[in-house]
C-alpha cells in the first residue's frame, strides 16, 4: 500500500541541527554519587587512594555517568506524529576516560528518521546521537539512542 | 579488583554474572544523581495513570547494570569500548535481576586485545528483557613492545 510517510519535511529539518552547547565540569562528588546510586563499588570510581594508583591516577566515573550530563534542548521542539513514546535503546562509543576535573561539552542532534510496520501499527523511529567532548577537544564518547513513537496504545497482556 | 588478560579468554566463556535488586529507594537515588525526574519511577499513582503496572526501573539504570557487569569483569586495565542495549520490555523494582553474558569473538588490532560479548538483563522470571552487546580491550600477556 503507497501509504503516506509519516516522516514530513518539517521533521527532516531537525536532521543534524545540534543542541546550544552546555559544558559541565565531572565533580568528584557527583561521580561517586553516581556510582553509589547504581549499586557499583568499583574502587576505580569512588576511592582516590586506588584510583592513584590504578591506570588513570584518578577517579573516573562509570561508563553511564554520562546520562547524567543532560544535552541542551533542541533549538525547536521535534514534532512527534504519534502521543505514545518509548525509549527503544542506547549504544555508547568510548574513546577517551571521564576523569574527575574534566570539563565535558554536550551537544545532541536527531541523525536518523526510520519508518517502520509492527505489533504498534506505523512506528517512527527516531535516533538521537548526543557528543562529548573534553577540555582537550577530543571527542570522549558518544551515545545513540532510539526513540519510539507509536500511534496504537500498548494492550495490557 | 582481579585483573582480566586478552589471553585468559576464550569464544564462549561466560562474563562473570551480577545480581543486581533494585529498591524504590534506588530508583530515587538513580533520579537524582542522573537528573532523570520523569514520576513513572518513583510515584506509583503517577506510574498507573500513565498505563503502567506501578514504577518501573529506569532504562538508564538497567544500561549501568550492564556497564558495570562489563567494567568488573574486565578488571582496571581493562577499557569499554562499546555498550549497546536494547530494551525489550519494563522492569520492575525488588525483583531479582541477573545481568550476564558470553564472549562471542575475539582478535588483536592493531597490536590491542579486543573482546566482544553479549549481554543481558534477566528478569526475575529468567526472561532477557535487556539484551546488549559490548566490546571491549584487555591487557596482553605476550604482547612485544616494538
């Protein structure tokens, strides 16, 4: 069936449009914060005296502290075709340590629009890829999340 | 903390399991060191009006479960390259979660030990409702300088 795509220009044209930048520092307080909350005890991201003495010479925050450094909001809000909405996924790419002192940039931008058929009827699937970079401008890590918005209601099983 | 070696693994070894319960009090916790205030995971009533069954555990946490399984296994010198996961299905707090894996390849780049594995998350039924991959680089044994 050639039905119309959901995909208009008016959301192709947040395609690659970054977020206003925020810089935030990685305080020693909020990483350990961070790791107390996720239940890890790895000394490398709480304890100074180890992590001096391991690979870093500093604490380092765990691999997900990230999510904590919040993008800015998109420079125009994304017009969603459907009112139900799910968090479909993450892939993290890590190329520089997270230290403690460090000073990380947060940009993000929708980089991909998918149309899909499914058990939710039209599905959009929207990928998100926020970018960190340190002090040094070097690129830290990225993360990709998927995002899905759905037209039918979930059905309780 | 037990240092892992490129040497030490083999295609098909299991990635040491985590046992993970989350609380309600650790959903709060993760909200406020992660800025994720969204209600469905920490006001039940918030949680039912919106069709859930009661609070749910935030995606992000199920994801740092799953990064840490990966960062204890590896050891301090080992390095995370890559954490994707995808999530299949809601999770809710006290139950008994385990997060585990299997490395599925392995091969040196550029003179580097790089492991992949899957993971995942399982509910308290046994039901992976969090699958994910990761990649990762360890120490070598072996390796010459040049």
């Amino acid at each position: 069936m050639p039905d119309e795509s959901v995909i208009s220009n008016e959301m192709r044209a947040h395609l690659d449009v970054e977020s206003d930048p925020i810089t935030y520092d990685v305080e020693k307080g909020a990483v350990i914060k961070f790791a107390q909350a996720i239940g890890d005890s790895n000394p490398l991201f709480q304890d100074e005296t180890a992590a001096r003495n391991g690979p870093y010479g500093v604490i380092v925050a765990p691999p997900t502290f990230l999510r904590s450094l919040i993008a800015g909001e998109a420079k125009s809000e994304f017009p969603r075709p459907f009112p139900n909405n799910l968090d479909g996924g993450s892939e993290y790419e890590f190329f520089q340590p997270i230290r403690v002192g460090d000073r990380i940039t947060v940009t993000k931008a929708i980089v991909e629009l998918t149309e899909r058929q499914g058990r939710l009827g039209t599905m959009l699937f929207t990928t998100a890829e926020t970018r960190y970079v340190n002090q040094l401008g070097q690129l830290a890590a990225t993360q990709r999340t998927t995002g899905i918005s759905y037209a039918t209601p979930v059905e309780e099983e | 903390m037990t240092q892992l070696y490129y040497e030490d693994v083999n295609v098909g070894d299991d990635v040491s399991p985590l046992s993970k319960n989350a609380t309600s009090q650790q959903l709060v916790k993760y909200a406020g060191a992660s800025g994720d205030y969204y209600q469905i995971h920490y006001d039940d009533g918030f949680a039912r009006n919106n069709g859930l069954p009661g609070i749910i555990i935030h995606g992000a946490l199920k994801n740092a479960f799953l990064g840490q399984l990966v960062t204890d296994w590896m050891g301090p010198h080992g390095q995370l390259k890559k954490l994707s996961v995808s999530y299949r299905a809601m999770d809710i707090p006290n139950e008994d979660l385990v997060c585990s894996g299997t490395v599925t390849d392995k091969r040196v780049e550029d003179g580097v030990g790089i492991v992949e594995c899957e993971i995942a998350l399982h509910n308290g039924a046994g039901k992976a409702t969090t699958p994910g991959k990761a990649i990762v680089s360890l120490p070598m044994w072996g390796r010459t300088k040049q």
